[in-house]
C-alpha cells in the first residue's frame, strides 16, 4: 500500500512564494479594504452564544444563491468546506473519480482521506471543458464520488447547467455523488448561472467571498447539501474547528449586505484584463491557448516545454510570478490570474513577453 501523503505540496508551495511585484499568480481580484464597509466596534462580537451554525449568516448565504438555511454549512474558506465535504463523503477505499487538470488541494484531500482516485480528462484540445462523455467513460459501479471545480481551476473553462446536470445524471446511475468545487463560478458575470445544488440532493457544492470578492481574510466560505449531509458536517465539524470565529462572522454578514458595492468594480475589471490577455496571446507565437471568456484564470502553453526556465527567469530578471503548469500535472503550461489592477497587469504581461521573447 502506498504511504499516505498528510499535506498540499501545492499549498505550501503558494503560501511560501516570496511576493512578486507583478503577480500574474494571483487567482483572486484586489483586496476589498475593510474600510470600505460601514463598520463600528459594536458591530463585531466575540460572544460564543451567538454563534453555533450562525443562523444570520447561514441566512445570508442562502439568500444570496436561492438555498434554504438548512442547506448550508459554514466553514473557514473553501479550503475547509472542501476538506469537511470530503471527509463526510469520502470512507477510505472509496472510488473517486477527479478532474485533470485539477486544484491540487483536492486531489491530495481524497488521498489523505484514503480515497482510490480516478482520474477523467478535461481535454486542453477542446479548451478543458467539462464533457460527460469523458465522465462516463471513466466512471464505474464502485465510484461513489465525482470532483469537479466550476469554473475550472486552472483554465476558467466554464460548464453550463445542461453539461453538469448530465454528470450529475451519470454518478446518480451508479450511486455517486457530485462535488462542485464554486470558488470562481461567481467571476462568470455574463452567464447568471446558479449553484448546481439546484441540480438536486446529489450535488454538494462549496465556495466563499475570496476568489470574486477581494475578501479573502473573512475566510467566509460554505457548502450546499442535502440537510441530512450538512448535518453529518455540522456535526463532524465538532470535531474540527467546532465554530467560526465570531468577528469573522459579523463582518461576513455585513459583506452580504454590501455585496454589490464590493464587488461593483470587477466585472468590467475582468473584462478589461481579459480582453488584455487576449490580445497578448494572440500576439505570441510562441504560446497556444484558449482566449479568456470567463472568470479569473487561464493555463496556457508554452511551445518550449517545461516552463521552469520561464518561471525562473520572471522571478530573477522580471519581479513577475506566474504558478507553474507542474502544479496541474501539465509542466509546459502555466497558470496566470487577471485579477490584479489593468495597469500592474499590463505592465506584467509586458514583462512575460520580454521573458518569453528570451527563452528559445
Ligand atoms: C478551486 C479552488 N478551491 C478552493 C480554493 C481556496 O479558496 P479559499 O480561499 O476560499 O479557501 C482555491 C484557491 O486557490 C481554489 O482555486
């Protein structure tokens, strides 16, 4: 039996990067300044009554996306909705069949959690969408869970509520469940497509105010279930971090009722930088991609192989970070996020094509 891997190497990796002064890395927009919200010290609370499965909040979050409270299970960041989800799903031994490319964190999570991984393909021919055809051929009787990220994390590529309602259809054969990991699904802005828990009891889905909303530090994130799973997760979470911390969730329920105003600026922020990137893959020879159409990443290719020297060289000469492909099993590509301000971006992607321009 192989031995048990108890980390993310990727996550490590990401968390240990010195900063770059353009970080084309980043998947996530600029931070929202706390100062921004109407807050005062009364609003915050540190008392532990209030706090247990923190109705407000849970109210919050289901109003947003159209989920009864009794569907949601609050957790720090999507990390640890994904990490409690899998752990409630997951008895090891269970056949999981995963996405590659794939966020690593999950990948390593169902291992950890002593899971047989499968993998299906999200073909980079046809721009990493998710295809049923290629879910069916990989699934089997003994599969009990899919994973999927939507949108995708690397590329951005985008499934549609008929794509993912006919994955749900294929697990639901064999008696699987289906994970949708929704971190990014909000930066779609031109899409209005729902959270797939709407598909049915089937779907678990996860998400938070990070990726979308500059609002990372919250660690505001949650899951969708069926209310017999958000209890086991409510209640296996006794076990992990028992609760929130209250401020946290004070200053979360007030970033709902702003939501608007947090995130009014980035729509046309990403649409801006997409539409940069994409002229600047276009005027690159020496890169195959697809052009952004969504969200916050892509995962383009380099035509010179593993991309270790180009990550190495933007670092040195370039002050420029991008996350290397090897970290998505795919070493000649290379993650790179739009979310930084138009002009660091610019100014970032004018720094790649020097590098790029240097490397044979
Ligand atoms: C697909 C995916 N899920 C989850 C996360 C973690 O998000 P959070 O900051 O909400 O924990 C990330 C962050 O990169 C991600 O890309």
């Amino acid at each position: 039996m192989s031995k048990r891997v108890m980390r993310s190497d990727y996550m490590h990796w990401a968390k240990n990067q010195p900063p770059a002064r353009f970080d084309l890395g980043s998947s996530e927009v600029p931070h929202y300044k706390l100062d921004r919200l109407p807050i005062t010290i009364a609003d915050l609370e540190l008392d532990g009554a209030s706090r247990h499965r923190y109705l407000p909040l849970r109210q919050a979050i289901g109003d947003k996306y159209g989920v009864a409270p009794d569907h949601v299970v609050t957790a720090d960041g999507t990390s640890m909705a994904n990490f409690l989800a899998l752990a409630t799903l997951i008895t090891p031994g269970d056949e999981v069949l995963i996405e590659h490319p794939v966020y690593e964190p999950l990948l390593a999570a169902a291992g950890f959690l002593g899971a047989r991984v499968k993998r299906f393909v999200r073909s980079p021919d046809e721009g990493f969408r998710l295809d049923p055809d290629a879910v069916a051929q990989a699934l089997t009787p003994a599969t009990r869970l899919v994973i999927i990220t939507n949108l995708h994390n690397p590329s951005g590529a985008y499934a549609d509520e008929a794509t993912l309602r006919e994955v749900g259809e294929l697990a639901a054969r064999v008696g699987a469940r289906v994970l949708v990991d929704e971190v990014y699904l909000d930066s779609a802005f031109d899409r209005s497509s729902r959270s797939a828990i709407h598909l049915g009891d089937h779907f678990i889905c996860t998400s938070s105010l990070t990726k979308v909303y500059g609002l990372s530090g919250l660690r505001c994130g949650w899951i969708f279930a069926a209310p017999p799973l958000a209890e086991a997760m409510w209640r296996l979470n006794e076990l992990f971090g028992v609760a929130q911390a209250h401020p946290a969730e004070r200053l979360s329920c007030i970033a709902f009722e702003r939501l608007s105003e947090v995130v009014a600026e980035t729509p046309a922020l990403l649409a801006r930088n997409r539409g940069l990137y994409n002229g600047f893959l276009e005027s690159r020879d020496d890169l195959a991609g697809t052009p952004m159409t969504d969200g916050i990443t892509t995962f383009p290719r380099w035509r010179g192989g593993d991309v270790e020297p180009l990550r190495a060289l933007l670092r040195a000469d370039y002050d420029t970070s991008v996350v290397p492909g090897r970290w998505f099993e795919m070493p000649d590509r290379f993650r790179l996020g739009v979310g930084s301000p138009t002009e660091r971006l610019e100014e970032g992607l004018a720094r790649l094509g020097a590098a790029l321009d240097r490397l044979p």
